[in-house]
C-alpha cells in the first residue's frame, strides 16, 4: 500500500524509487540537538531572533539556525541591504523594501510557511531584513558542500525532482532566484530548495554579501527569466555531479544545455527537463553507457556570473584560512543601539603578505593569479604607506573605523581596469596617482585603524582609535570639518577586548570631480597590523 505521500503508478508506467538511504531521522537525536542548542550562546541577535550558528552563506543570501522569540527552532533567513549614500539612496532603499514586503505577503496565498519578516539597522547603515521559516530537519545538512548523492540514478531523481519543482512554480508564474547548491537539501521527496524564493538586486547587497547567481540574460536586463530559473537549475546540476567520473550520457548533454549562454539553446521550459529526465532514468534501467560530464560552453569573463566567478577564482587562489575562532562568543545587537564586542587574539603584522580576501571581488577578473595577488599587494603598500586604516571589501575599500559612524570608500574597480591595461611596473604610480586624486577630493580624511602591540613579555596591549581634536583645514578649502583619531593606550589585562571590525559598505561610483587641494594627512613611521574580518559578518 502506498505511503500518504505516494501514489499508486499508472500502468506501463515507470516507476521511480528515491533512495532512502540518505535521509537520517531519529527523535533522540533531535532532542539531543535541541537540547544542546538550548545551552548555546547566542552568536548575534538580529531582531526578536537569537542566531544560534550560520549554516549557510549563499549567492545573494544568509541562512542560520535561530531561537524564536518563544525559544522556537527557526531557521532564519538574511539578506544584508548595502548602507544609502544620499537622500535618493534612502528613498530607494525604502522602496526596494516595500516592494519585498508585498512579494513576502503573496507567498502565503503559495503555500510557504513564513513565520515573520521584517529589517534591522546596523551601526554602519546597513540594512538586514530577515525572513523567519519553521524549522526543518534537513537544514542541518545546509552549507556541506558538494550535496551528498548516492549515484547516478540518485543524481537523476534529485534533478526530476527540482524541474517539476520549478514546472509548479512556472505555471504560477513566480520564479527561483535563490536556486544554487547551497540552498537545496536532500528530502524523502527528492531535492527541496529551502530558502523563500525572494531576492534582492545585486546592486543593493551589502559587500558581504555573495552576489545573487544570474543567467547572463538576467545580467543584461537585469530582470529574472524563467531561462534563468533553467541556468541555476543546470550549474546547481553540474556541481552535484562533479565528484563522478562519468554519468548518463543524456544527463551530461543536458546540463550542458541548461548551462549555455544562449539561452534559446536550453530547454523552452521545465516540463521539457522532467520529460528528458525520464528518458535518461529509463536508459539508465537498460544500462546504457556512461559518459564524462561535458564541458560546459565558454563564457566570457564579462558574462560569467559573480558568484560563479568567485568560485572559479576560489579553485585558482586555493582555499581562505577560515578566521580563527575568537575566545568569547561576539554579541551583536541588530537594534537602533547596536553593540559589538569580539576578543581579541594575537595579530602580527605581515605588510609583505598579500591580504587574505574572505571573498574574491568582482574586479579579479581583469588579472591572472599571479597580477591579482600583486594588484592586492600594491594596493595594501600604499594604504599602509599613508598610514589609512583600510578593509577590503567587495569592490572598493573602506577607510576609516566606524566609531563615530563615518567611512570613505576607494572604489577598486576602475583602478583594477586600468591597471590591467598597462605595464605591471606602472601599477604602483597609477594606484598612487589613482589614490591621491580620491583622497583629494574629499575633505574629511580617513581614521587609522586600532591596532595591537606586543610587550617583550608576550602580553598584547590592546590601541583603541578614539575621537581627537578637530584638525585645521587648510585657507580657501571648503567641506566638512575633518577630525582626526587620537590613540589611547589601555592597561593589559588577561583578556582584552576590541569592537569588531565592520565589513565595508559597497557606495556606488559617482562622477568624479577636479581634485581640490589635498587635506594634510598626518603619517608616522609605525605600521599597523591588520586584523582579520569573521568569515561570518552582519
């Protein structure tokens, strides 16, 4: 007798079995999971919501395990608005949140299960709205990448199960913007997205944010496509198949199909995925021969999109240093008042090394290997060399510590251009050059960063940068008053503390204006160390 999820199969019809080996369940060891969640610190607080730990960083959105307001298991779901720049800014920004509240409202008529949704504000402008989901079983499994699948046959009923999940949401005509790898977990029922299909524009997205994965269509439009929904669907297939030497020989023609740039070369719709899927299932009963997965069609470096580009450009760097784990838990406060408090460990100074990047920018495209670390490098030297407190981050680097609630951006990717059409020995005078004329075209200059010191006897003393004495503009210069850090010293104690670095804003590039008279910059002989950023920041 069929179980109240099955149906009985028609006849002559082929019959699809979903392994169940993959699917683990057991009440103790969910009750043992809640417990010890019930004695886990809180890692940050954004709204009514305690994050008990990150699970997932995907393209365009964050997903954690969550504590309700009521103690409930929640898995929350975050995506970081970049802070506005001007009053258009604010107003766009206002908009682009209505408009993701009314898209929230119209997924209970679908059936989605979304418990709360709303925003909070960060010391730095930023803007995190936040999506609250019933708990689920399988997001235990979220973030361990590649997805575990048993084999062929398994890979082939996990991708008929996600065409007939994008066929239902086709026929409606809403989308799936957030279908990666990162999101989808393996179910008794096949392959189930479990992020809420809302995404924010890319160029909306704070800097530490991955960016949302786009069809090179939806790039250029900037609109979502149901073709697009077709490419996700075919890189999300493609990624679960690459720990296989070989799979069914229809399957690698079509992934290399929902993968082509062109997308009238890809399936019209879903509906044709599930029915090609049933052919390769079937060819698969009779054993017919298996085939290494096909390449997949060039793209060029301009239409591939960021988040694949990050990836790629992760394989060539190698894997980040994950960022040591600090000695007390972070609290952070997502709230008009927020607080930041990280311990502080050991960091010593290493100019000469190139900067470890959480994520790679969208600017690494225009070098090789070999020029991105030396474009890092100089960039680094030269910050460094002013004496700036700096921080990478997606596309530009943030000046300044966020004490008193002002940044500067560089943007890096004109300079990365330029840089990348000229001689590799003028690269130190055009990031020199490049960097005056921005700094010049501002009158409040950048802060310093808070930096630590070690004592012959090993014992860190920890430098706060706190607000000095207003600095003197120079006659004739016009702007706004330019204060500069003072350095405080503090007693060492066992355990000392910083405020948390915050990770820079992404402020799109205006026109640039003729350079007035550069402010007077003070410089010293000392060089900071550069602490490291969490790998997970809101």
């Amino acid at each position: 007798m069929p179980s109240p999820r099955q149906t009985p199969p028609r006849a002559g019809a082929h019959q699809w079995r979903v392994p169940t080996a993959v699917v683990q369940r057991s009440s103790s060891l969910l009750l043992a999971s809640r417990l010890a969640d019930a004695r886990r610190p809180t890692l940050i607080r954004v709204g009514p919501y305690d994050v008990l730990r990150p699970l997932v960083q995907a393209p365009g959105v964050f997903l954690a395990e969550a504590r309700g307001p009521n103690q409930e298991a929640t898995l929350l779901q975050m995506a970081a608005l970049r802070a506005t720049v001007n009053d258009e800014d604010v107003l766009g920004r206002r908009y682009l949140e209505r408009t993701l509240a009314q898209e929230t409202a119209a997924l209970f008529s679908d059936g989605f299960e979304v418990m709360a949704h709303g925003g909070a504000s960060r010391s730095d402008g930023v803007r995190v709205l936040f999506w609250a989901l019933p708990w689920r079983p399988e997001a235990e499994r979220l973030g361990s990448a590649p997805m575990f699948v048993e084999g062929s046959e398994h890979l082939v009923v996990l991708a008929r199960s996600l065409a007939q999940h994008l066929a239902r949401r086709h026929v409606v005509g809403a989308l799936e913007p957030l279908l990666t790898e990162h999101t989808v977990v393996i179910h008794h029922d096949g392959a189930v997205p479990l992020a809420v299909p809302i995404s924010v524009p890319g160029p909306w997205l704070a800097p530490e944010s991955r960016p949302p994965r786009r069809a090179p269509e939806e790039q250029r439009t900037g609109k979502l496509e149901r073709s697009g929904d077709l490419w996700r669907l075919g890189h999300l297939l493609a990624a679960l198949a690459q720990p296989f030497s070989t799979v069914p020989q229809g399957m690698s023609r079509l992934i290399a199909r929902l993968m082509d740039i062109d997308p009238a070369k890809r399936p019209p719709r879903a509906t044709e995925v599930v029915v090609e899927l049933d052919a390769i299932h079937a060819d698969l009963a009779r054993g017919l021969p298996m085939v290494p997965l096909e390449e997949t069609p060039t793209i060029s470096w301009e239409e591939l999109p960021a988040a694949d580009l990050g990836r790629l450009m992760q394989s060539a760097l190698g894997q980040t240093t994950p960022a040591p784990s600090p000695d007390t838990d972070s609290l952070v406060t997502l709230q008009d008042m927020p607080v930041a408090v990280l311990a502080a460990g050991r960091v010593s100074p290493a100019v000469n090394d190139t900067p470890m990047l959480d994520q790679v920018p969208p600017w690494a495209f225009f070098f090789e290997l070999d020029e991105l670390r030396r474009f890092i490098r100089l960039v680094a030297a030269d910050l460094t060399r002013r004496e700036l407190d700096f921080l990478f981050g997606t596309g530009v680097v943030q000046l300044a510590l966020p004490e008193g609630g002002s940044f500067y951006y560089l943007g890096l990717v004109q300079l990365a251009h330029v840089c990348h059409r000229a001689p590799p020995d003028r690269w130190p005078e055009l990031i020199a050059s490049d960097f005056d004329g921005l700094l010049s075209a501002t009158a409040q200059a950048p802060a310093r960063r808070a930096f630590h010191s070690v004592d012959e006897g090993g014992q860190d003393t920890v430098l706060l940068a706190t607000q000095g004495p207003e600095a003197t503009l120079a006659d004739g210069e016009a702007g706004p008053t330019l204060m500069l850090p003072s350095v405080e010293a503090l007693a060492p104690a066992p355990t000392p503390v910083v405020r948390a670095p915050t990770p820079a804003v992404r402020a799109p590039s205006p026109a640039r204006p003729a350079p007035p008279a550069r402010p007077n910059i003070t410089t010293t002989t000392e060089l900071p160390a550069r602490s490291r950023t969490p790998a997970y920041v809101l």
